[in-house]
C-alpha cells in the first residue's frame, strides 16, 4: 500500500530533522529552532498514528493485499482479536513501540524538552532508527513484494490466521502491556545520555525517577500478564520456563527495580551517581539486545518462542552495538568528572543494605543475560549450546536469599549511621517467621533452600507489613515500597510452594466411568461439549474431598496448526489450584472392523459368528434410495449359536452415502454396509467386533491432573507488587505538583 | 580498603564461581546422534520427525515417537511429558535429554514450526 510506506518514509525523514533540530536547538538555544523541532516531532508522531490507524483499519476491513494482513489475521476471526493481530507480528510491534514512543515524547516536550532538549534528541534517535527498520521490513508491503510467486495485485481470499494459542484475552493485552514497558525504557536511556552529555550528574535523577517506575510497574504487569497466560492456556503447568523471551523480558525489569532503589539512595545520599547511569543505559540497552536474541533468528534453534528469522538480524545488531557505543563512549571519558560523595561506613544503615539488594538484583540480571546469551558465545568456541532452566533456579537460590536479608533489614536502619535499631522488631519478627516455618516443615516444606528461603520471605512480610502498618495512617504513599516489599516476599513463597511442591498424575479416563487418579481425585469424562468458536471443551466431572466440580478443559483440531491443542481446566482455590489438562484422545476403537465380501444367500463364518446375506430391500424415496441387506448374523455364546435378524442399512441421498450400523442384540458386534454392487449383487459388510478389553470400545481421554499449591500467593504477591507501585508512582506525582 | 568492600568481593568473586560451575554443567550442546551415544550426557539433537510414528502410549503414559539427526540416523524418543501442541505441523524436532539403552529418553522438546505462509506459499 503505497500510502502506508510513504507514510513510513515521511516519519524517518520528519524524525530526522527532528533529531537534528532539538540537537541545534541544545547549542544555539533559539526559540524558531524549538519550535521546528517540536513541530516535526508531531509530525512524525502524527504520520505514525496514521499509519497504526491506517494497519488497523486494513486489519479490520480484511485487505489481504498486504502481506501483514495476510500472514496474521483471518476472516474467521473476531474483532476483538482481530484488533490484536495489530501487535502479533514484528511490523506490528515495532509500529506500537513508535506510537508509545511518540506520546512519551509528547509528555516530555510538555515537562522538560524546553530546558533539556538533548532528551528529545535522544528519544528521536531511537524512533528513527526504529522507522528505518521498518523502511526495510514495512507492514504496508504488499504480498506480491513478500512472495515472488504471487503476481502482482494479486488478493488472496483469506488470510493465514492468527494461531489458536494466541486468541486468548491475556494475549491480547499482554504484547502491548510488554511493548509499553521496553519503549518507557528509551526515556530512561535518554535522560542518562543527557546527564552524560551535559555533565549533570544529580539532577537528571529527579526528572527520571517517575519514568523509572513507570518503566517498573508496565514491564513486571506484562511479565505477569504473560506468564498467567502461560499457566492457563499452554497446559504445561508453569507459568515460567526461562525461556529466552521471558528472560528477555526480565532483565530489564530487574535493571529498572535496581535504578529505581539507586535513585533513591542517590536522592538521599548523593551517591551511587556512576552506577545510576549505567543502569538507566543498561536497562533499555538489555531491551535491545532482548529484541536482537528474539527477533534477529539466532535462536531459533533454542526457544519455541521466539519469532522466526526474520532478515533483520543486520540491522538489530547495529541497534544494539550503536547505540552501546553511543553509550559506553561518554560515559568511560567521563569517569573522573563523577563527582561522588563518599558511601558511608558500616553495614547497618539504609544505603548499605539497599545497595545489597540493588546487587542481587543487578546479579540475577546478569545470571539472566548471560544464560540466555550461551549460544551466541559458546558457538564461538565450539559446538552451540544453551542453558537448562536449571541454571537459573540454581543460581537464583542463594542470590534470593540475600536480596530477601537485604529488603527484610533495610527498612528498619537509618540512613548514614550504622547501628543494629529496633533490635526488637527484628527479634520479634524473626520468632514469627520462625514459628511460621515450622508449621510449613509440619506441613511438608522439606527442602533445605526452600526452608531459608521461605523463613526469610515470612520474615520479609513481617517487618515491611509492620513498617507498612506503621506509616500508613500517617502518610500512606510512603507507605507504598514497603507494600511491594510484602508483596516481593509473598511472590517468593508462591513460587517456592507451587513450583517445589507440585504433584500430577497421568490418568486415563474411559468415557463415562470414574477413576480415581493417585492424588485422590475421582475423575468422569462424558464426552465433548462443541463450542461455536471450534474450540470444543472435555466434560469432566470432578469429584474431591470438598466438593464435587465441572471441569473443561479445551481439547480440539486446529486447522492453523493441523494437530490437536489441548487448554488446562484450572480450579482455582487459595489453598491450591487443581489443573487438568488433556492428553491425548482416543475415540471407541473402531479399528477392529473386519470386512467381508457375500453375495446372496451366501454365509461366511468368522472366528466366533456366522452371516448369512438373504437379500437386498431397496426403497426408492424423495429423499434418496435407501439399502437394507437382510443378514441373519449367528454368534456362538458358550457352544451355543444364538441367531439375529439385523438389518444395516446404506442411505444415498444427493451423491452423499450415510452407513447406518445394525447393532447384533447385546452381543457387542454391530454390522454396517461399506459397500454393494449392484451388477454382481454382492454387498461388502463391517463387522465390528467387541473390542478385547471393555475400556476399548469406549472413548478415552488420557489427562494430566495436578495439584499447584498455594500459587494463589504468588499472584496476590504480584497484585500488592504493582500496587505497591503505583501507589508510589502516584505519591511521586504529588509530590511534584 | 574497608572490611565491607572486602566481604562484598569475596561474596561476589564466590558467587561467580558457583554461577561458573553451574553454568558449565548445565550448557547443552546441539550434537549428532552419535555424539549422544558416545557421551550419555544431557544433550539437544535436532533432527525431523518420523511422521506417524507418534504415539501416546496409554498403558506406561508417555509420549513416544521416531526421529532421525541431522546425519539421517533413526532413534526412538520417549517424552515423559505433554505432546507439543503443534507436533505435527513441525519441520524440525529438538529432542533435548540423554541416550540410554538404545532409547533418547527426551527432558524436553521444542519444535519448530514454520510460519503457515512460508510453508504453503501463497494459495493462489
């Protein structure tokens, strides 16, 4: 569509000038070049907003000319995922990054560009750059510029579609949510750059740290999103895998929480100032190099996940190495004009222990990067490899267990001076965690990490939630961090309890029968429920100590990925989630038909049974013509040959055969008509036998049943996380106004 | 130099270490069916699928099937898990696990799968 690309090329141009414009503007400081600066910027912030409204429209009026609205959408779908089809491929995704990027720069044209245009410069920087990818890779580039086979103009009649997996609510805003939070990081990467350019080292902290939660709250509310999504639909279980995407995702977010606490004792103390900017430069480089592992193709090999090859790769790896050097180069040069006021000494005060947690964070960071990173370095140096998730849960165990000492002390100590205080609440504090500790060792909490990590989460809940109690009658948004601290210690016990101590059992289930499977559960399956979106859902009942439940876990044939998907029944409870996902699906056993061959008053004799074919009854209709053979089917019951009058019949009606099958009395055999001809008068008859086992015969559903406890803590953990946060973010607001 | 600078880097220098040692036993190198055999380590081999081999076995509960390595070598594969939900339509297998007893007895599997346009063209 040649509108929507040149829109495109509009808006790299308009950035452009843009860019240089707030960089002239910067040195020479005339008000004409400020205005033409701004100016452009909403000009390409207008033409990109064209150009998303432009991609949704031609999503949504089906133009299948456009190679983008070909590949991820379909006629069958709704609006409602239909609209997300905006964001499910790369074009799509790097147009939303734009758009976000166009509102934060609007938001800073309107608080800090006057005083501080080398931030807009910056922010232009990376908005160009973005839309000279999107020059090469275009979502408005026609099929025919795609694919060399398809002429030009051509239209296909319907799109690829969009696959099953993602038509999923939480998919649909968990990409945009996630897009949100990597593009916030772009300001924070600005800000640092200005500090580095203008040598303003303190002051650039204040303007940032808004930003600096946003980024926070928007990055862990789609990590989260993303890894509900996970639980509920994929049917493995987990909600985390460390995969390279989610990885990719995480260790920005883990930079940010670091910034953010840096910030903090940086406000207070004047201090920090070197490792502050690293991080704000670190936090939106990881996003970059995040994009490049998971949409340049070199992982392919490694993550389910992650977006095939792409042709791209040139172009992230300049992304990510041009602007690291942009990064890197000021702020080596501008080592020794730090200045930095000396980290007090001693262990117990505030600056010490925040700066212990703002490590393990930067570590497991890094624990992260570098794990997610193996197959690039390592095929350096031999055969390419990747890391087992077990690195990671390994490695994170010790590391959580400082960062939980640190966010459990730091709350209590004063800032500068080191002395132990409120010995009490810690000991007291302590005894409760203890005692809470024991009672889970009671319950089953057995191994020994997973016992200290627990008592320190507990001991984390009880001193922030005092600290909490205490200051928020008094003024509750400085309440706020200690809240997310509760809800940190919360996360920690969920993931500890659900994914330590999971049980699940594979078991079968004829249809209609109940089973009880080892986790004492007694399970019915009675059949399938058809859903008009072809999403069809298993019928099982579920009978357990406390009651008795419908479950329906989805189990249908995709067209878009030719196979069966298969999406979990989760139970949800407090105390722990039941979790059904289906297997594998056997229909009655069918295949032990046998087919036989008789003509007229012949009789043929199988193992236990005799047929003898009488004749034909044929019955012309409106309807059709309809076959009887007439059969007198012997079946020998203990030496004794019982005989049965059965009549299958075969219906031809409008070129369609319908076979009705004749059941043989009880005896488990049934007979239907394959096929007859006429010019020989022989007919071609099935015989199905009763199977071998009785469970044969009947459909089976194979699922797996697990129980995931106490999972709901970690969702109420992220829930106070985030509201921790935006408590924060709000308070911080008010401050400033 | 003061003491807490000094306890922060042993604790930093031990915990690169550990993260070290962890990190190398962990590494899963892509290797031939050959490979595997001979190393009975935990490894990824990536090959194709045999199709309609696949198979749920119902009585000892998992997930079975055939594929053949890079080198055109045939194996079985046991999974102790959920079939992949998009098994069928894959191009490309990775089994990632160790070879034991004439069996690859998978941890994990990824599968890849081609995007639907690029595996049946444009329909014309």
């Amino acid at each position: 569509m040649i509108i929507g690309i040149l829109a495109i090329s509009i808006a790299f141009i308009a950035g452009l000038i843009s860019t240089a414009s707030y960089g002239i503007y910067h040195k020479e400081r005339d008000e004409r070049l400020l205005r033409l600066a701004n100016l452009f910027f909403y000009v390409a912030g207008g033409v990109i907003l064209f150009s998303t409204i432009l991609l949704s429209y031609s999503l949504m009026t089906h133009n299948f000319q456009l190679n983008y609205v070909y590949s991820y959408s379909s006629r069958s779908l709704n609006k409602f995922y239909l609209f997300s089809t905006l964001w499910a491929g790369q074009e799509g995704t790097f147009l939303l990054w734009l758009l976000y990027g166009s509102i934060f720069g609007t938001i800073l044209i309107r608080t800090v560009a006057r005083k501080h245009p080398l931030v807009m410069v910056f922010m232009m920087m990376i908005q160009s750059f973005i839309l000279l990818i999107l020059l090469n890779k275009n979502p408005f580039a026609a099929i025919w510029h795609v694919h060399e086979e398809a002429p030009v103009g051509f239209t296909p009649v319907d799109g690829a579609g969009l696959n099953p997996l993602l038509q999923n609510p939480w998919m649909v805003i968990h990409p945009p949510t996630l897009f949100l939070g990597y593009s916030s990081t772009m300001v924070l990467f600005a800000f640092a750059m200005t500090a580095l350019v203008t040598k303003e080292f303190q002051n650039w902290i204040k303007l940032v740290k808004p930003w600096v939660i946003f980024s926070t709250i928007i990055l862990i509310t789609g990590i989260s999103m993303g890894g509900y999504w996970a639980y509920t639909t994929l049917g493995w279980g987990g909600y985390w895998a460390w995969d390279p995407v989610e990885n990719a995702s995480l260790v920005p977010w883990l930079f940010c929480v670091a910034l953010l606490h840096g910030i903090v004792i940086q406000s207070k103390r004047k201090t920090l100032v070197r490792t502050n900017i690293l991080l704000a430069g670190a936090a939106f480089i990881s996003v970059l190099w995040g994009s490049f592992l998971t949409r340049s193709g070199v992982l392919t090999d490694f993550s389910v996940h992650s977006f095939a090859a792409s042709g791209l790769t040139m172009y992230l790896i300049a992304f990510v190495g041009l602007f690291t050097v942009l990064f890197l180069y000021p702020f080596i040069r501008n080592t020794k004009h730090f200045m930095i006021e000396k980290f007090s000494s001693g262990f117990m005060n505030r600056e010490t222990l925040m700066l212990m947690g703002m490590a393990t964070f930067i570590v497991l960071g890094l624990i992260v990067l570098v794990g997610t990173s193996a197959p690039i370095y390592t095929s350096f140096f031999g055969k390419a490899s990747s890391v087992s998730a077990g690195f990671y849960n390994i490695t994170s165990i010790p590391v959580a267990a400082l960062m939980l000492v640190a966010v459990s002390l730091a709350p209590l100590m004063a800032w500068k001076v080191s002395e132990l205080r409120n010995k009490k609440t810690i000991i007291r504090s302590a005894l409760i965690a203890f005692g809470i500790t024991l009672i889970s060792f009671l319950l089953g909490l057995r191994e020994i990490s997973s016992i200290i990590l627990f008592f320190l989460a507990a001991f984390v809940i009880i001193i922030n939630g005092i600290v909490t109690y205490g200051l928020i009658r008094r003024n509750f948004s400085k309440a706020s961090g200690y809240i997310a601290h509760v809800g940190l210690g919360f996360m920690v016990i969920g993931i500890l309890t659900s994914s330590i101590y999971d049980s699940s059992d594979k078991i079968i289930l004829p249809s209609g029968e109940f089973r009880k499977s080892k986790l004492g559960y007694e399970m019915q399956f009675t059949g399938f429920h058809e859903m008009p979106d072809g999403k069809d859902e298993a019928m099982l009942t579920v009978k357990t100590d406390y009651g008795t439940y419908e479950a329906r876990p989805k189990f249908y044939y995709s067209d878009y990925s030719k196979s069966y998907m298969a999406t979990p029944d989760v139970n949800e409870q407090f105390m722990k989630d039941i979790y059904i996902s289906p297997i594998s699906f056997t229909p009655a056993n069918l295949s032990n038909m046998q087919e036989i061959q008789l003509a007229k008053a012949e009789t043929a004799t199988l193992d236990n049974i005799k047929i003898t074919f009488n004749k034909f009854i044929v019955n012309m209709g409106e309807e059709g013509q309809t076959i009887h053979a007439d059969l007198i089917f012997s079946v020998n019951q203990n030496s004794y040959w019982q005989d049965y009058q059965v009549q299958p019949t075969l219906k031809a009606q409008g070129g369609q055969l319908t076979r009705d099958q004749a059941k043989v009395g009880d005896t488990g055999y049934s007979v239907q008509i394959q096929s007859v001809n006429p010019s020989s008068g022989t007919v071609q008859l099935g015989i199905i036998s009763p199977a071998a086992g009785a469970g044969k015969s009947r459909d089976m559903l194979a699922v797996e049943v697990s129980e995931k406890p106490l999972i709901s803590i970690l969702w109420i953990g992220i829930i106070l996380l985030v509201f921790g946060m935006a408590t924060t973010f709000i308070g911080h607001r008010k401050s400033i106004e | 130099m003061k003491p807490k600078y000094i306890i922060g880097l042993v604790i930093i220098v031990a915990f690169i270490v550990f993260a070290g040692m962890n990190l190398k036993k962990s590494l899963t190198p892509y290797v031939s069916l050959s490979d595997a055999k001979r190393t009975g380590a935990v490894v990824q081999v990536k090959g194709q699928r045999v199709p309609g081999t696949e198979e749920f076995n119902m009585d000892d509960q998992v997930f079975h099937f055939e594929m053949t390595d890079e080198k055109g070598e045939k194996f079985k594969v046991v999974y102790d898990g959920v079939k992949p939900s998009n098994f069928e339509q894959a191009t490309e297998v990775v089994a990632i696990g160790r070879y034991d007893n004439g069996i690859f007895q998978a941890e994990q599997l990824l599968v890849k799968c081609p995007s639907k346009y690029e595996a049946e063209g444009v329909k014309t």
